[in-house]
C-alpha cells in the first residue's frame, strides 16, 4: 500500500512501477523507450500508448494528494522527468 502522510492512496501495478522508476531517477529524464520496456517488456507497442495515461493517471493521485500542482513533467520527445526532490525515511511499523 502507498500512504502520503498517513492517508493510503489507490494505485494501480502499473502506476507503482512507474513510480519506482520515477524514484530511482529523480530530477533525470527517462526515456520513453525505457518505460514502456520496464512496464511492457512482452508487449512494447501496445504499452507505449498507454504509457501517457498511467503517467497522467499517476501525476493525479500524487498532486490530489499534497499540495503539488505537478510531479511528472513530459520532456517533449524525450521522456518524462520527476520534478520533486526523493527522500527517503524510515519506516515506523
């Protein structure tokens, strides 16, 4: 499960791997061709018209839930950036 200060937030598997990709790489453009293979391997073309709106769709639960008006930028003919800064903590169980 994703939580965002303590609220959980609905994501899809998709999504999930898109977001890790994001987070390994923050601040980098990545590659269109690389997402749709971290995502699709088996089936590149057709992930590749999806890919837009898983990141759309991701893009939109991240900014509902904080006050971001944008974490995923689209980097015309070249990929996608994540914006924000990554941090990482620890997690209290």
């Amino acid at each position: 499960m994703l939580q965002y200060k303590d609220q959980p937030l609905r994501i899809s598997k998709y999504e999930f791997v898109l977001l890790l990709e994001f987070l390994e790489r923050p601040q980098t453009i990545v590659p269109h061709s690389f997402l749709v293979g971290s995502l699709w391997p088996e089936n590149p073309r057709e992930g590749g018209r999806a890919l837009p709106v898983y990141v759309h769709r991701l893009n939109r639960i991240l900014c509902g839930a904080s006050n971001e008006s944008r974490y995923i930028q689209n980097i015309r003919g070249k990929g996608y950036e994540f914006k924000s800064t990554v941090r990482v903590s620890a997690l209290e169980m």
